[in-house]
C-alpha cells in the first residue's frame, strides 16, 4: 500500500528535527527555571531571553514585544479581551469591539464574551472571496473603537487580508489593531516594521514546533489587562513559570520557517495549484472556495455537489489521505463551516467542502495521488448516493 499523504498542515505540523533537536536539553539537563537565581535557572533565563529575541527577530521586532503564550487561542483572547478591558475601565469611551464573521473561533467567542461585559460588538462584512469589505471596514472602525481584530490569512480557504493597509486605517482613528496571524507566519511575510499592526497572534504548531507554544507581539506603547494573575513573568502580561523547551522551540521553528520562505512558499504554491486545476480539470462541477482573491499557497478548499464532507474525509483517510473540512475545532460536526456560510457559499456546497493544506510533508507524488484519487472517490460518493457524475 501506498505511504500515507497528509494534507493537513493547516490543522497541525509535525515537529521539526532541527525545532526537536534545540529544545531537547530543556527537557534534561537544562531544566531550570529561569526564575530562579541559581545556575540551573541562570541558564534557563538565558536561553528564554535569547529564545524571545530570535523570535522578535523573525517578526523585525524588538525583544521585549513578545509574550510567550500557550498557543492562538490565548494569544487571540489576551489581545481581545485584554484590551477591551483596559480600556472600558479607564472610560475614555471605547465601547466597541470590531471583527470579521470568518474569523477563528477563538476571536469570534472572545469577542462574544467582550460583548457580555458590555461591549458593543461589530461585525465587518466580506464578499464572496471572504475579503473584508472596505465601506463596511470604514463604517463600522470609528473612533469609539476599543480594538478590530482581522485575521491575515483564513483558516480555511486561505484569503489574504490587506493587512498593512487595515493596521492603518485603524491607527488614523486611534483604534488598536490585532490580527491572528496564525496561518499567515510562514506562509507569507510578516513584520512589524511593514505593518503597523498593534497585537499579532502566533502559534508554534503550524510551523513545526511542538503544540502547547504561541506568542503574542505587543507593539510598544500598547498595553492590555492580563488574564491571569500571579508572578511577574512576561513583564507580567503572562504570569506564570515560563516553558522553556517550548520557547527555544518556537523561536527555531520561526527563524526556520522565515529562512525558507522564499524556496518554500513557491514550491506550495505550485503544487497547490497544479491540484486545483487536475480537480477542476477532472470534475467541472467542483467549486474552489475563496477563489478569487488573494490565497496563502498552502490551503485549497473545494466542494464537489452531490457529495458530503463527512463522507469524503471518510473515504480519503481509508485510502490513505488525510484532509479536513475545515478548522480542526469543527471536526465531526455535520454543520457547514461558519467561513463559508459568511461568504455565501450554499449549504449544499459548504456541508461538501474539503480542505487539503499543504507543508513541509507534501510532494509532488502526494499530488499526484491525490489528482487520481480524488475523482474515482468522488465518482463513488455520488453512486452511492444516486447522483449522476
């Protein structure tokens, strides 16, 4: 049998040799912790200070800009509600908190919860590619604006926002400006000095470091509430003995990834869109989601009529391939993706939607598997459920 495929890169990556090798003695000999003043936590602090100034280095940052967090999800939640916090309690009049409909959930209930506090939460609208509308942006990002959080590559099917030029449409007005950029650091460039984004979310798993690792960059100036309470650790943002291994982990998984993004995005890219157009070639009715606008080359995101995601993911991971149907949080669920239902995809279409991302895993003979095997799965799907091919 065939050696397994695995196009879900978007979900989670494996961890790297080089990222395993650096983190390694953390978990033996250097186990200190670096809050401690002895020589075993002399050289835990050491490699943490060091680990977030590579780290900064990859985003043109500065070293005391980064938060080491657990992941996206806290990263997105301290940016949100740490900042709608700070600023309702100093009353200066910032009672909105401003998003997109296609945004991670871990953005999407932040904001929720921010809105049980008592903000007033806006919704920005997207067209039919998932991109942010820009009337809707200047309707709805005005002054009494606590923070807009637009996520810089989707999830799911890999819409680009003009991040750049949102950060500073939203400084002009005085609002902060986060953007989950969980999907877009190694795929596409990202930096603090061409962008005046505020907050930015990273998250070690997507680009080869082991999972339970994200940051947080605070831009300078910028301030938001903790979520926690306790030491003094993360200049007290993040409180809380600081993992080690975990950090040297994601700064050499980030300074990997930037070091081959322009080698490796390209070869994606390539093999990305080969796939797209065999599938389209081989099965015309096929509807490539977010086409149409700007797409990280990592992620193609199709729905065949007549067959159900359920089925098909099925189908794909007993021949060997394993894809989603969208963000890992929905999985096993029969609901349409909420990305696709923002962007007017029919439910007939969303509830058939595949996702296949591509890394550091994919070849060229992956491809091309997946290009003969794909149609004869969907050609069963649709006997099987009497709908003609």
């Amino acid at each position: 049998m065939p050696a397994p495929v695995y196009l879900d890169h978007s979900a989670t990556t494996p961890v790297r040799a080089e990222v395993f090798a650096a983190m390694e003695p953390f978990y033996g000999p250097k186990f200190g912790n670096p809050s401690s003043i002895h020589r075993w936590g002399r050289e835990a602090r050491a490699a943490l200070d060091e680990a977030r100034e590579r780290l900064a280095a990859t985003l043109g940052a500065h070293s005391d800009e980064i938060v080491f967090t657990s992941g996206g999800t806290e990263s997105d939640n301290l940016a949100i509600l740490g900042s709608w916090r700070l600023l309702r309690d100093k009353n200066v009049g910032k009672r909105a908190v401003v998003t997109t409909p296609i945004e991670h959930k871990a953005i999407l209930a932040a904001s929720h919860q921010a809105a049980h506090e008592g903000a007033e939460e806006r919704i920005l609208s997207v067209d039919g590619a998932g991109l942010v509308r820009s009337e809707s942006f200047d309707a709805l990002v005005r002054e009494d604006v606590a923070i807009c959080s637009i996520m810089w590559v989707n999830n799911e099917i890999g819409t680009i926002q003009p991040i750049a030029d949102f950060a500073q449409r939203a400084k002009s007005r005085g609002v902060l400006f986060h953007t989950d950029a969980v999907q877009a650091f190694g795929h596409v460039a990202v930096s603090a000095k061409t962008s005046s984004f505020d907050l930015l979310s990273l998250s070690g798993h997507k680009i080869g470091a082991p999972k339970g690792i994200g940051a947080m960059y605070i831009r300078r100036g910028t301030f938001v509430e903790p979520l926690q309470f306790g030491g003094s650790q993360n200049r007290g943002v993040r409180p809380g003995t600081e993992n080690v291994a975990a950090a040297v982990a994601l700064a050499r998984a980030a300074e990997l990834a930037v070091e081959e993004l322009e080698t490796e995005m390209p070869r994606l890219e390539r093999m990305r869109d080969y796939l797209q157009r065999e599938l389209e070639t081989r099965i015309p009715d096929a509807v490539v989601n977010g086409a149409g606008a700007p797409r990280a080359p990592h992620i193609l995101n199709i729905s065949v009529p007549g067959t159900d995601s359920e089925s098909m993911l099925m189908a794909l991971d007993m021949s060997g391939v394993a894809c989603s149907s969208g963000s890992a949080c929905q999985s096993g669920t029969v609901d349409p993706s909420h990305v696709l239902e923002a962007i007017g995809v029919p439910r007939e279409l969303a509830i058939a939607a595949v996702r296949m991302s591509l890394g550091s895993l994919t070849t060229d003979a992956c491809i091309e598997r997946v290009v003969q095997l794909f149609p004869a799965l969907i050609s069963k799907a649709r006997r099987l459920a009497g709908v003609a091919s």
